[in-house]
C-alpha cells in the first residue's frame, strides 16, 4: 500500500487518504479487542464471575509496565515517520537498530520486576479474596510474554512510521485466530481456567512479534533488521527517550490512575468488577477509531511535519479528529442497541449483566470526545510537542477523573464511579481544542500560509511525500 500526503487536495481526496490508512488499523483495533475479549468471552461461559473479575482487575496492572515502553515505541514511530518523510536512510537505521536494543532492555528486567510486584499491586488495588489467587495466577503467567508483547508493538510501531498500515494487520489475523483456537483448547478443552486464557495469550503474542521480524527482514531489504540487538548509540538512544519518554510517563501515570479507579470499582465486589470488565470489552468496539485515527494522525503529522508539508498538515489537523468522531459515535449508536445482546455473550448472571449495563450508559454517550481529544494530542505529538499532551492528559486524570469519581462514590453512590470518566471526557476534549491557540501550532499556521501564497503565486506544482508500505 502507498501512503501519499500530498501538499494541496480536495476534500474528499484528502478523505480518502487518511482512511485509507487508518482502515488497515481499524480493523487491527477490532482484531485487538478481539484478542482480549475471546479471553473473557471463553472464561465467562465455562467458568464464573470471579474469573471474569481476575482477567479484568488484572489487565490494569500489566497496563502500568507496559506504558512506558509503549510510550517509547509512540516514539520511535515519530522518529521512523520523520526520517521517511526527509528521505534520511542513515538516521532511519540508527533509530531501528536501537529500538531494537531497547525492546531487550527492558522487557527482560520488568518481566522479573512485574512477577515480583504483582501481589503486592494487587493488595493495593484491594482485590477481593475471592479473586485474589485467580489474578496472581494469570498476572504472573502473562508477564512471561512481555518481551514478545514489547516486541511486537515496537515492530508495528517501526511500519507505522515507514507508513506501512496493512502489515501489522497480517500480523495481528495470526496471532488473534491462534489466540482463539488456544483459547478453546486450554480453557474448554483442558480446563486450564484463566491459567489457560493467560498461556494462550502470550503464545498468540510471540507469534506476532517473530512475524514482524520476518516480514521487515523480507520487505525491507535496505534496511538491516536483526533479531538479537546490537550495541545501542548513545547519542540516537538519547534521541529515542528524549521524545519517548515524555509519551511514556504520560501513559504510565495515566495508567497508575486507572489503578486508583479500578481500586473504587473492586470495593464494589466482585460482580461489580466482572460487569466493568464486561463494559470494557464492549467499550473497546465503540473506541475503535480512536486508536486507528489517533494512530493515522502521529504518522500523517510526523512524515508532513518532516518533509515540511505545513499546509497539508493544517489541513489533516482539522479534518482527521472529525472522521475520528464521526465513526465512533457511529460504533457507539451500534454498541447501545447491540449492547444486551452483546452482555450476555459474556455472562448470564443477573447482577453481572445488570452492572454493565449501567456502566455501558454512563460511558458511551461520552466517547466520542474521546476521540476527538486523542487525534488532537497524537497531532501535538507528532510534531514533538509532547509536553502538551502530558499535561492535558494529567489533568484530565488526576484533577478531573479521579477526584470527581470519589465524590462520586462518597455522596452519591458507588456504583456510578464510572461517571468521573465521562467527565474528564469532555474536559479533555476542551482542553486538547486550546492546542489550536498554542505558540507553536500558529508557527505550523504561519508556515502553511507562506506555503500556500508560494504555491499559488509561482504556480509550483502539487508535491507529495511518499511512504513505501505493503
């Protein structure tokens, strides 16, 4: 596939391309939910709520060690984006070589740090008793896969960037068909419980993650891929964290913040947990084009930014956060009728079903603000202005969705926690649309209208940048 920005286009063209980027990735994202949801949907019909609870309660905490990295990877893809749009090859494999460095860097200190912690995290997220063994259990098997879970999004993070959306899709058909197939296997056939969903999981991941190695070695010829790393640069590492770091703390403390959020919704027992585990999993459909347009933006604002393409990129700037809202409100219309139907896929407990229907109300009407909030900070990111997009982000969590969800649960009821999400939602979104009114976005404005006058007064032909993708 051809990713091509081009300097001045039409609407629809303009339309056309971004989504025809972001589809490959759209359909990854529904992939993804999938991968998780099979896990929840197999365990809910052959086990109960306290295992749907375990795997729900359990996915917040591998969140915190995996969002660093992932923040690292959000880096690199920048990185990559950039070097493809200026044609710089040198500079392009330096920052491959070491991305690869650093995936072993740290995946192998965190697996054993995670396998350590967990019980501990997870008395602090005040687990019930009756889910506490369940969810050390399958916690402590799925961190055994995270350098295959690293791995894989650092890959898919490399062919972003080279604008590359359809590999990664390829990747994700094998790994979620293996992840089905083990999933019956293990937690239907053997009855491994979530022991098994957990195993299934992090086989599914390293299959992925040796797909990408061997694809990119194949496609990517001119580019030297190794699968064991090579000594890291510490001038392109520095690089690397410089920009990644800032993404990476941004998304970890978000995460640590979904932690305190989870710790509320576990003081409501067990069925409560299971009924927002539920929810989330059907959330995840509605969110879909947040990530894939969200995704789309970081790269379209990196090579465009790269290449100095200032009017093309004012013109994404404005136009991807409305697709992104526009499909999720769509998805979100589907989800609210489907919603019952979709609940007792999962569970037919009553108390279970009931709770995530409540919580699936309060979120959905919200989301897709949510949407528009994350193209518009993923816009700041891929120019580098990772700062901003920190700070809205914190404050959304820490002054907005955590203090509003414990007067929630103190004075009215707890129950309703999830409203605080809601609320920060729409902060959020408020906050991102000042980005618009920032000193270095008017610079990016400025640059675009020179662009514009120069174009039209010389009559320069229309220019493109072009990303080599599958």
């Amino acid at each position: 596939m051809l990713f091509l920005f081009f300097l001045r286009k039409d609407n629809k063209c303009n339309r056309k391309l971004v989504i025809l980027f972001a589809i490959p990735m759209v359909i990854g994202n529904i992939l993804q939910q999938l991968y998780t949801t099979v896990d929840t949907l197999v365990i809910g019909n052959f086990y109960g709520h306290t295992s749907i609870a375990a795997i729900g309660t359990s996915s917040q905490l591998l969140e915190v060690f995996m969002c660093i990295f992932m923040g690292i990877g959000s880096g690199v893809s920048i990185l990559v984006s950039r070097c493809t749009g200026a044609g710089n090859k040198e500079e392009l494999q330096k920052i491959i070589d070491n991305a690869t460095a650093f995936t072993y860097l740290v995946a192998v200190p965190l697996t054993a740090l995670g396998i350590l912690l967990t019980p501990a995290i997870l008395h602090m997220m005040q687990v019930p008793a009756d889910t506490w063994d369940l969810a050390v259990l399958y916690i402590r098997i799925v961190f055994l896969g995270l350098l295959g879970n690293m791995g894989y999004n650092m890959n898919a993070g490399i062919l972003r960037g080279l604008g590359d959306s359809v590999a990664s899709l390829v990747f994700l058909v094998i790994s979620c068909l293996t992840n089905v197939v083990l999933d019956f296997a293990f937690v239907a056939g053997f009855r491994m419980d979530v022991s098994g969903a957990a195993l299934a999981t992090i086989i599914a991941m390293y299959l992925s993650w040796f797909a990408s190695i061997l694809y990119i070695k194949k496609k990517y010829p001119e580019i030297t891929f190794t699968v064991l790393p090579k000594r890291p640069r510490k001038d392109t590492m520095q690089v690397i964290i410089s920009l990644g770091l800032p993404l990476g703390m941004n998304n970890s403390l978000y995460t640590v913040g979904h932690i305190v959020l989870q710790s509320l919704i576990n003081t409501q027992g067990s069925e409560f947990m299971a009924g927002a585990s539920v929810c989330g999993k059907i959330m995840g459909v509605s969110s879909i084009a947040t990530a894939s347009f969200s995704a789309a933006m970081c790269t379209f604002a990196g090579q465009n930014y790269g290449a100095g393409n200032y009017e093309r990129l004012r013109q994404g700037a404005r136009r991807i956060p409305v697709f992104s809202a526009q499909i999720t409100i769509s998805l979100g219309i589907i989800m609210y009728i489907a919603g019952p139907n979709m609940v007792h896929w999962f569970t037919d407990d009553p108390m279970t079903t009931a709770y995530a229907l409540l919580i699936l109300n309060i979120q959905l009407p919200f989301q897709w603000c949510f949407g528009v909030l994350n193209c518009i900070l993923n816009l700041a990111n891929g120019i580098g202005e990772v700062k901003y997009s920190t700070v809205v982000n914190l404050l959304m969590l820490w002054a907005v969705r955590i203090p509003s969800a414990y007067l929630i649960a103190t004075f009215i009821d707890g129950h309703y926690v999830s409203a605080g999400v809601s609320i920060s939602f729409i902060f959020g979104m408020t906050a991102a649309l000042f980005y618009f009114a920032s000193p270095s976005w008017k610079e990016v404005r400025r640059k675009a209208d020179l662009q514009k006058e120069s174009c039209e007064q010389y009559e320069i032909p229309r220019t493109k940048v072009l990303a080599r993708g599958a």
